[in-house]
C-alpha cells in the first residue's frame, strides 16, 4: 500500500511533533500522502484532498486521534472496501489499536503488507415515519433512542422479523454492534461481544422494571424499535451523531450492512490484551 489517507484530529497533545514524524517516515518508505484540509495543514508533503475523494484516491487510511476519530473516518469511507489503521494520540483506545510511539513501525508494516486484517460487522438503520423510510445511516458502533427534552419516560416497542416481542417503559434502548459494545451499552449494563460475533446487542436504558435483561439478537435478523408513547421527541443517533428526530409512531429498522469496515492492526495485536487494559482487568490476587 502506497496512497495512505491521512484523517487526524490535530488538537491532540503532541500532534505537531506526530506530524512530523509521520511525514518524514513516509518520505523514507515513498508512501504518497492524502490528507483533508484540517490534518494536511500540518504535513508539508500531503496533497489535500476533499473527504468525498478519500474512497476514490487511497488504498488505507491512518485515523490518528481516538476512537471518535476512526468512527469518524469509518463515516468517510462511507462502505467503500478501504481499511483503516487507528494510530492513537492519546490514552488508550478501543479501536486505536497502535500507540503513537509504535508510528514507525506501522508505516513500515502497512508499507510492507504485514499488517493484519480484521473485519468489523456494520449495521444499517433506516427511520421510518408513518411507516415511509426516510434517513438512512451506517452503524459501526451504536444506534441510540433516547435524550429527549423531558424527563418522562417513554414506552417503546420492539419486533424482530416482524414478530412483536414486547413494549419497553423506559429512557430509551441501545442497539450495538460487537465493536460497539464496550461503549454505551456497556455503560449501560450491555454485554460484551468479541468482534467477529454474528451478533447485535440490545440494551434497555434505565429500564422500569427489574426483570429486564440485555439481549443477544442473531445479526441476520431485522430489528424494529417503534416509540409508542412519548411526552417529547426523542432523538435517534448513530455512533454518537444525531440523525432524526422522532415522535410517536415513528420507528427505526436495523439490519447487518453487506459492507463491513476492514481495520488493520499490527502483528501479533490482541483484542482482549486491549480489553483487559482498558476495563482493569487484574485476575485472582491469590
């Protein structure tokens, strides 16, 4: 890979001296760099080019910031078959999974072909109101009803493949993909699910019942959240960005996306090495 697309978040501490390793270090392996307007001004090197251009032009993306920032470049890509490499600026990132001290080495693995793939499922959501699709938009972390204007509760109804499965009186429902998990819906009592699982999450927030539990839906299936009953509008975000906002009897679809995100990490890199630092994981003490 020789066209690397550069998305970056400059405000991070130490970006100006990344930048300039990063230039560099491209210069002595003849990468070719794409920057946006933002992250090219501070490579000398760098042609800069709109996002819309990114899918077109490169061959992989470096996302250099946190977690946003790759959600971010994920939006960018927008579907299109182009990994993506998270170069972490700051404390340690789920989906960053190479510190910015390791920069060098990899610019060295993705120039040489030796990073390795890890496919991520993405979802689709479409909003329906009056049962007529509107927006559209792509998931790689999470869906959320919720956050409106009052602080009533809301009732909520859900069907998978069409079946009613019952109605939710709460403060609004989290739908994850695996990525997604250790997120919002972790925070709110959600499961774990290891990336590669052909899974959805689905999390009730603050839910006005003790009996409910989280549960694990089958990607392959088609997820249908309707607002029954709400005092306010509630608004639907996708990976943290507000998308719609939606009163009752709107309702949103969810279904695996046939184009999934493609990460590169370097050899030997560990999902639940990251896992285990990132939640304190510290085992027995005996």
């Amino acid at each position: 890979m020789k066209k690397i697309g550069i998305i970056a978040n400059p405000k991070r501490p130490h970006a100006a001296d990344i930048f300039e390793r990063l230039d560099q270090k491209a210069g002595e392996l003849g990468l070719t760099l794409f920057a946006d307007a933002n992250s090219g001004a501070h490579l000398p090197s760098a042609t800069v080019i709109e996002f819309g251009a990114f899918a077109q032009t490169v061959e992989a993306v470096l996302a250099m910031g946190g977690d946003g920032t790759v959600l971010f470049a994920a939006k960018v890509l927008d579907g299109a078959d182009i990994p993506i490499l998270g170069i972490n600026l700051g404390s340690l990132g789920f989906l960053t999974g190479v510190s910015e001290d390791d920069l060098e080495a990899a610019l060295d693995a993705l120039a040489a072909g030796k990073c390795e793939s890890d496919v991520r499922a993405v979802a689709d959501c479409t909003v329906l109101h009056k049962g007529k699709a509107d927006a559209t938009c792509r998931v790689l972390n999470d869906a959320v009803l919720a956050f409106g204007g009052s602080s009533q509760i809301v009732k909520l109804d859900m069907s998978i493949n069409g079946e009613p499965i019952t109605s939710f009186a709460c403060d609004g429902m989290i739908v994850t993909t695996p990525t997604g998990s250790t997120g919002h819906s972790l925070s709110a009592g959600g499961p774990i699910l290891q990336p590669g699982s052909c899974a959805f999450g689905v999390s009730v927030i603050c839910p006005h019942t003790l009996s409910n539990r989280p549960l694990i839906i089958p990607d392959s299936s088609v997820i249908e959240i309707t607002v029954r009953h709400s005092h306010k509008a509630l608004v639907f975000s996708a990976d943290g960005q507000d998308v719609e906002e939606l009163n009752e009897g709107d309702a949103v679809r969810i279904t695996r996306s046939d184009k999934p995100v493609t990460f590169l990490h370097l050899p030997g890199y560990s999902y639940f090495s990251v896992l285990s630092q990132k939640l304190h994981w510290r085992g027995s003490s005996l």
